[in-house]
DNA sequence: GTGAAAGCGCTAACAG
DNA sequence: CTGTTAGCGCTTTCAC
C-alpha cells in the first residue's frame, strides 16, 4: 500500500518556503545569519512535517557527533548501574548523548565496543576496565589520535591515561587500621586481580596497615580473583577447606562481602562472631543485610560528575588536552561488622 | 605539535593499493566481486593503517544503522538493569548495537530520548514506558513511518503497538487467590497508576479474586501511586496515619514492597505478624530479606529475548509487519511472607 | 573482477 | 541577511 515515505530532509522543507537548504539549516540551528520571522516560519514548517535532522549527515559533514561512549564491566551492580545513571545526568545536562556498551569483564567484547565507538566517531570515551583488558593496542591509538577518554574506577595503566579512581590505598589502609584497633590479628583479604589498580591498590592499603602494625600477613589468608559475588563464595570456600579461614576478612568489593556471606551461611560460619568482615564499596542491599557489612564508600554523583566534567573539558580543547589524574574521598562506614572484639 | 591526522578513509586505502574507493569497500564487506588475495591484501593494509569505517557515512548512503534504541524508566534497578543486559547480550549476538536511554519516569525526557533516536535513524525501538508517558503523539508517528516499536512491560496502549508483557492480571489473581485461601479476608493494594497497563491489569486480577472468593475491598486500603520505593513508603504511612491499614497488602512491584517494609519498619509493624505482604516482581535483594518477600515472579532473559526477537522480525519484514502482543508466563513464588495464618 | 559516477543529508566557507 | 559551492566518507548502481 503505502508511499514508504522518506524522512523529511532540510531539502523537503527549502523547497516548500522557497528558500535554500543552507538557510533551512541555519535557521534551525538558530544561526544569527537568519532573520527572527523566517526563523520562525521555518522551525514551524519544520515542525508540521515532522522533520527530524539525520545525525549522520550532520555528524559527516560537521566532525561532531555530541555523543560520548560509555563502557562498564556490568550494569547489574549497584555501583555501576547507579553511576551510569548519573554519567546520564549530566549528559543531559550538556546536550550530550551517551552510548552505553558492557564489557561483561571481557576483554573481547571490550574491544569490539571500542571499535563500535571509534566507528561512530564518539566526541570521548569514558570506560572502567574489564578484569584482565588486552586492549591496551586500542588504547594506545585512542591516544594517538587525541581522542579524549577517561578511566574510572578500574583503569589499565595509572600514568598514560586520564582517570578517576578512588583513594584506595588509604581507603582500604584506614578499614584495616580500624579492624587492627579492634582487636583482630588474623585478618585475611579476598582481593582482586593484581594487574588491575582496584585489586593492587586496596591489597597494598591492606598490607600499609598490617606492616605499620606490626602484624603478619598469612599467605594462604589472601586470595587474588574476580570481583563479583561467586567470586567471593569460591574464594571463601577454598579458605575454608584448605582450613585458613582467618578471624577477619577483608573483601575486594561488596558483591565479593556478599558472596562471603551466602558462603559462610552455607558452612554454618555466623558473621560477625565466627568470622568478621569488611568491604571496599556500598551497596543499596546493604540496607537489609543482618548484619550490615561495614564498608569504605564514596559519592557516586561526585564520582561521575568528576568523570564527565574530565571528559567534557578534553573535549573542549580540541585535542590539546593533558593527561589527568583525579581521586575521589572515601570515607569508612561502620555498620553491623567490624565492631570491637570484646 | 602533531599532524592532527584525521582517520583514515577508504580512499586512502585505495591510494596505497593504487585500486578504487569501491574496491576497498567491497572487499571490506567481503563482496564476492572481489578477488580473494585481493580482499585479503586490502584487509591487511586496512588493518596496518588502523582504519575503523565511519558508521555515519555508511549510515548516511545505506539507510541502516544496525542499531536499535531502548529506553527504560530506571536502569538502578533490578528488573530493568538485568533485563537491559540480557537486551544487550542479543543485540551482541546479532550484530546490532544499543543505544540506551532513561527516561527516569520522565516523559519529557522521554520524548526527548525517542527524538535523539529517530534523528539517529535507529533500526527499532525497545521501551518500557515512563509513569504517565504522554507522548502517544510521537509514538503515532513512529508507527506511521514504520519504524519497528515494541513496548515492554511498561506500555501505553495495548492495541496500537506491539508489545510483550507480564501476565499481570493472570499473576496477580493467582497471588491473590493464594492470600485468600491462607486465611486473610481484609487484603489492600498498593498500586500503580491506574494509566498504566500494569497499574490496571495488576489491579484487575487483584479485584477479580476478591470477587470471585466474594470478599469487599475496602477503598481506604487501596492506594494508585508511582513504581518506586518511595511510594510503597508514602502510601503505607498515608494508609497507616489513616487508620486504614488492612491485614495484608498486596504491592505492584518489589521496590513498593520493599518501600512497605521500611515503612512498616518506621511504624512499628512487624511482617509477616502484624501485617502481611506480597509483591509482583522479584530482585536479587530478596535473598537477603528477613523475611524475604513471596512474590510473582517470570524468567528475564525470556523476557529480554522474546522483545528482541519481535524488533529484529520487525526490521526483517522491512516495513511490511504487523503489530503484535506476547505475554511472558508469571510464577507465584513463595517466600517467607504470605504465609499460612493460623 | 574492477571501477566511474552519483548521491545519501547536512554544514562550513565564502560570496554577495 | 541569504545563497552558492563544495565536500564529509561511504555505498549503490551500472558500465567495462
């Protein structure tokens, strides 16, 4: 049946007011070229035919797109999900828009959303990195080509790189000053990976602690791996069955406390008597979790501005940007764990 | 200091191999036209130049983006955040790309979203409509362009638009019915806006069972408001402060649920003793409940597929589809509340 | 097998 | 203030 109608163009729109495509153009844009009445008549002919501008044209012809990519590990995560939905925010605020893409915490679809991303020729890149990234090659020509991208959270490589992270070393240093004050010797740490920053710098913050109060560090009490929940379950597992379950844990993240909890439940272990916990990060289910876990957290709205207010400002030099590092506070909050030992 | 260098281009591609523009192209996209060495020849020199097509101008002569547009209400929350990367992982699977929005209950924003996404000539849209969306305007239009739009969960209009939602007045009256035959007869409602389908059907299958097991509704025990927790919070104080807090309520999603229990919390009320409850929608964070919630529950990633399934035969039949209506199957789940009285 | 020509819809640069 | 010219980088004919 029907006349499979195009799109209306700028064309379309000129040609019914007997004017130029240029002038249509301008006038839409609210060039000062345009006289306010024609203006006006040429938004409201717009408008009655339902003219929507072709983004790829305008993004072809003028090198801009306006869009910033966006590429996290997961987005069913409190933390992840809550700062997207800020990084959003202030998108809209700045008449940017925002590609999203998920890595799931691998490498190989990392990469392919990058090279999406450099295919629709995005204004910046803002990426917190999958667990083991490969992608340093991309990264590298990301650079090459000034093209502004900002890593937050989980970075690859603290100094080529702008970035926003948290203060995780003192974070984590002043969680286990506070475990130490309360009485524990044995403390042990489901950590992450050690080629990312999370897991190396908490591990370190950690280790600051135990030195400085002369405690010692059991190796077979630390365990290096993901930052999900079943990482924390197995992790805690396998403490438990080579029987080096420590009196304190410390845990990566709180999806890795959360599967401490589920795993210490399943062995019968209460939480706080039995073995203690404490976490890097925060949670909205934290709220109804007895006991509360006890945590270092942080802003996530201050998080993401601080993020997109980097990108933006590189964006705003054209490509004369500098190489900037930023830290976002973290503060620790105690709940129903990590009380005094009595 | 540096040569700016702009991206490469296919021409320059060409150049280099002393073929045309076309050549490049085709091999690019492994046309059969093109000789095997060759194709291979041209994808090594693309490769070493580090080219990434330009999506706009492949956009801008081929009429397809391979993208499709989604738009939630949230994306910090369990439903929506899971189902939006259970839609990412088929979009991955088929070669398309995501563009995310949320509209944050906002309608404005919302139209704001939809028009970003016909300005990108989005293959087809995926949304879940806002609270009180009133943008049936654009959503008409988009239907008389053709352009593929399926509603999920959240829709507006069931008739028009295709969709794929719950089995809400079926799930809600199973839930119900089971409250009933555990003893209570005074049973609210804490439930959504009546201009939503969900408000209405969920409503509807809660009336139906009252009516069919002849049991009165108390009107004062029955409140429309908003998705959120904040909502469950509002208007269990309102019904609370009013005197008309019935022996059980019945919620029209987990966070309402969870909004209840916080509520109940504030007021002194114990769940499941004092009052009762049970919820459509489930979350991670019932697992950590005491008690944790029964509710009406379905299987996501179903959800997520059966929506993207129906936008990709939609873009497939190339303007030639019909509108069509799926339910995805619910599951009473019984958890700790809802439990027999006795 | 390969390529020349034309055009997608828009904007930047420059004239008038 | 308004318009002309010239692409942006790619793909789609269609000719060779």
């Amino acid at each position: 049946m029907s006349k499979n109608k195009r799109p209306i163009t700028l064309n379309n729109i000129a040609k019914k007011l007997n004017v130029s495509t240029v002038t249509v153009s301008k006038a839409l844009r609210d060039h000062t070229d345009i006289s306010e009445s024609l203006t006006k008549k040429i938004k409201k002919t717009a408008e009655q035919l339902g003219y929507f501008p072709n983004f790829a044209a305008r993004n072809l012809s003028s090198k801009k797109t306006n869009t910033i990519g966006v590429i996290v590990p997961v987005i069913a995560n409190y933390f992840f999900a809550n700062i997207v939905e800020a990084i959003y925010e202030c998108a809209f605020e700045n008449n940017y828009d925002i590609i999203l893409a998920v890595s799931q915490e691998d490498s190989k679809k990392e990469r392919k959303h990058l090279e999406t991303m450099l295919s629709m020729r995005v204004d910046g890149i803002i990426i917190s990195a999958s667990e083991h990234s490969e992608n340093e090659d991309i990264f590298k020509r990301i650079n090459k080509m000034k093209l502004p991208i900002v890593f937050f959270d989980r970075t690859i490589n603290n100094s080529d790189y702008s970035s926003v992270t948290l203060t995780n070393k003192e974070g984590s240093f002043k969680a286990i000053e506070n475990v130490i004050k309360n009485g524990y010797k044995k403390i042990g740490h489901i950590g992450g990976w050690q080629d990312s920053n999370i897991g190396r710098d908490r591990y370190a913050g950690f280790k600051q602690a135990m030195r400085k109060h002369k405690l010692s560090i059991n190796k077979n009490s630390v365990i290096f791996s993901g930052f999900g929940k079943e990482d924390g379950y197995n992790s805690f597992i396998k403490m438990y069955n080579e029987n080096n379950l420590p009196d304190f844990l410390f845990a990566i993240t709180f999806p890795v406390a959360l599967g401490i909890v589920e795993a210490a439940k399943d062995m019968g272990r209460k939480i706080p008597k039995d073995i203690d916990i404490i976490c890097f990060g925060d949670s909205d289910l934290n709220n109804y979790l007895k006991p509360s876990i006890s945590c270092v957290t942080h802003n996530i709205s201050d998080f993401a501005s601080k993020v997109f207010k980097l990108v933006l400002n590189q964006i705003d030099t054209k490509k004369n940007f500098a190489v900037k590092h930023f830290e976002i506070e973290t503060e620790l909050i105690l709940k129903d764990t990590c009380i005094i030992k009595h």
